[in-house]
C-alpha cells in the first residue's frame, strides 16, 4: 500500500528507535512493493507526507503560543487591575478607620461637655464647641457612609476582575495544554520524517553498492590456465638467462599473478617490455605484481 495523505495524525507517539517498517504499516499499512524503485517512492512519499504534517503541526503549535502570549498580556492587565483596586479599597477603609476614630473622640468630648452642663452652666467658648461636637456627627455620618460604599465599590470590582482573572487563566491553561498537545504531534511526525528518510537514504545507498558491484571491472582476474602459461615464461626467461636463483617465488594470488624476485628490474626491461609482453600474449590487463626480494 502506497502512502495517503489521509494517514495524517496518529494517537500516540514514536518510538525513535521504532523499526521503519512497522511504523511504516501502522500508517499507510501492509506494503505491496514490487521492486526497490517503488520501495524507494513509498518511503519518499512517506517521508513527503510526514514533513508536510510535521510543518502544519508546527504552524498550529505557533497559532496556539501566540494565543497563549495574548492571553499572558491580558492577566497581566487584570492583575495590575486587581492590585490597583485593591490599593484604592485599603486607602478608603482607611479613611473610614480614621473618620470613625475621629468621631469617637467628638462623641467622647461631647459627652463630657454634656455631664459638665448637666452641674454647671457652661461658658459660650464651651457651649459652641458642644455644638460643634453635635453637628460633627451627621457630618461623620455622611462621610463614613460615602467611604465605606466607595471602599465596597472597590472591592466589588476588585472582585470581579479576579473572577475574569480566574477565567482567563483557565483559558491559558487549556490554551498551554494544546500547545504541548500539538508539539507533541509535530514531533511525532518530525521523527516519522527522520525515520523514513533515513530508511530512504539506507536503500538508495545499499543499491548503489550493489549497482557498484556489479559494474566493477573483473576482467583483469586471471585464471589458473592462464596464470600457468604466465608463471611457465617467466621461469623460461629466468633459464635462459641463467639466473634460475633470482626467481624466489611466482603464484597466483585472488586473480593477481604475483612475481617474487631479486632482481625486478630483469623481468620489467625497459619501460616495462617484459610485463607488457606477458600481457598482450595472453589478452590480460596489467594486473601482475612484481615484489622486490631482499
């Protein structure tokens, strides 16, 4: 089976060290490959499709961290609000606080003007502070009363920039949740991507290797027939110029005619004559290997 773009998501992650193969059929299923060129497709289209999600679950995990940065300046916004509101409430019941204390001192020194009168008749200096102290109260009154409801009012949208606090917050954790979500699947896709590339690249390579076999050049590999006619000339020239003793050794070795001898120089001639003659006789690449005997 040939990949599909369809086999676009999977549930679970990969395992890196996860066999090419299975993975492969866990998402585009059984294969059916004919030859190594097919195979070579299948696994570049797999690679194709898993790089094209790999990209598209990054663009996603962006949208999601942006969403999440937008979320993040607006608790800050609410928090300084919350703060602020929670100032201008403290400055206000402290205010009141004062205002209460200050009316408490009036009612304390109007009522020790009140037990003065009540024995003696007090002087005008004390009668107006008396009546000072009497109109304060409604004054206080007044004052407490608009305090104390702009101390509430605070509060009040203290507290309801907390509960907008608290659902934006909600938002950011679930907004944080689909971005490890989503990154989570993009590097899923990441390492099915590095997978069946590198399957790809495995196959290419391996075939390769073999094309490269099979075109190396075997025609300079000498038979034994011919390896014995060779070896037969060579101890005749040695005979003829009577030095039988300088041939140390002459054999076949993996295809190669190799000559062991004192004197190398004797065999080869000038400008190689001698090994270029033992070629052409017998149609052979210059494949014999002449060693230095000390």
């Amino acid at each position: 089976m040939s990949p599909s773009k369809q086999n676009k998501q999977t549930d679970y992650p990969t395992n890196e060290n996860q066999d090419p193969i299975t993975r492969y059929t866990e998402l585009h299923g059984e294969p059916t490959w004919e030859d190594v060129e097919q195979e070579c497709e299948s696994w570049q289209l797999a690679a194709d499709i898993a790089r094209e999600n790999r990209n598209e679950g990054n663009a996603i995990v962006k949208k999601y961290i942006d969403k999440r940065k937008e979320i993040q300046v607006q608790l800050r916004s609410f928090l300084d609000k919350v703060d602020q509101f929670q100032n201008k409430r403290n400055e206000a019941n402290e205010k009141v606080k004062r205002i209460k204390e200050e009316r408490a001192e009036a009612v304390e020194n109007m009522k020790k003007l009140r037990g003065k009168e009540e024995e003696t008749e007090l002087n005008e200096a004390e009668k107006k502070r008396l009546e000072g102290y009497i109109a304060s109260q409604d004054e206080y009154h007044v004052m407490v009363q608009k305090m104390s409801a702009e101390a509430q009012k605070y509060h009040n949208d203290m507290q309801e920039t907390r509960s907008e606090v608290y659902l934006l917050r909600q938002t950011h954790n679930n907004t944080h949740k689909k971005v490890v979500r989503q990154r989570e699947i993009a590097d899923q896709h990441h390492h099915d991507f590095i997978l069946f590339v590198s399957e790809y690249q495995r196959i290419i390579d391996s075939n390769s290797k073999v094309e490269a076999d099979d075109e190396k050049d075997t025609s300079w590999i000498v038979s034994e027939d011919e390896a014995d006619s060779v070896i037969a000339i060579v101890k005749e020239y040695y005979t003829d110029i009577g030095e039988e003793d300088h041939l140390v050794e002459i054999y076949l070795d993996e295809g190669r005619i190799v000559i062991e001898t004192y004197h190398p120089g004797k065999l080869i001639g000038k400008k190689g004559v001698k090994i270029k003659s033992l070629v052409e006789m017998f149609d052979l690449p210059p494949k014999i290997e002449i060693t230095k005997v000390a």
